[in-house]
C-alpha cells in the first residue's frame, strides 16, 4: 500500500440498500508539472455511488493536499486518485473529473471512471 493511500479514511455506509450519488467538488487541487516544475491548479470532482462504505471528507482533503509537492501529469494522478479511492472504499461506481486550469492558453479536463463487475 502506498503511503499516500494510508491517508483515506472511510465510514460505514447507512444506506447500502439504496443507490445514491455523493458529489464532492475541491477547488484547490495542485500539483508540479514533471517537465517544468510549474503548479497545476485544478478543481477535482469526485461522484461515486457507495456500496458499504464512504470516503470521509476530512481524510479526502489532506489526500488532495499530499499531492502538492508532487510532479505528476494530469491524466495520471487523475487516475492514481481513482484508483486509490475505489481500493479504498471499493465503490458501486465512481467518476473522477479533473478540470485543470488554463496554462499556455489550452485548459485540460480529464475524466476517469470505475464501474463495479457484476
């Protein structure tokens, strides 16, 4: 398990019978561009339909935060953060939007989703 992932805490689920969307909108995402070493500003939005469990919102936001200092490419950490988020609370379905603010005149959205096998 990375270290990054042991940061998300979840809570149980109290409606597991029911499909639900949560939505959950941070504006102040950031990371480093790997090749010039510039912020990347971003608003991640998360939508997930949970199944037993939760992602607790306190844990999500210094998760965000963690990835701060960290060269990263926007469709990478957009699909690092799902995938650490679905190991995390193993969701029905989940949908990470990553809509990246303009740099060199061209704005950047990437969008990730899981869908549970049945």
């Amino acid at each position: 398990m990375n270290d990054k992932i042991k940061i998300l805490e979840t809570f149980e689920n109290q409606y597991p019978n029911r499909d639900y969307r949560i939505i959950h909108t941070a504006p102040e995402f950031t990371s480093l561009c790997p090749k010039t070493g510039q912020p990347d500003f971003a608003t991640m939005i998360l939508e997930y339909i949970p199944d037993k469990l939760c992602i607790e919102l306190k844990s999500y936001k210094f998760y965000l935060n963690s990835y701060r200092n960290d060269g990263i490419y926007f469709e990478s950490v957009t699909n690092k953060i799902l995938d650490d988020l679905v190991k995390v609370c193993k969701p029905r379905e989940m949908k990470v939007t990553a809509k990246f603010n303009v740099r060199g005149g061209i704005s950047s959205m990437v969008i990730a989703e899981y869908k549970k096998q049945k």
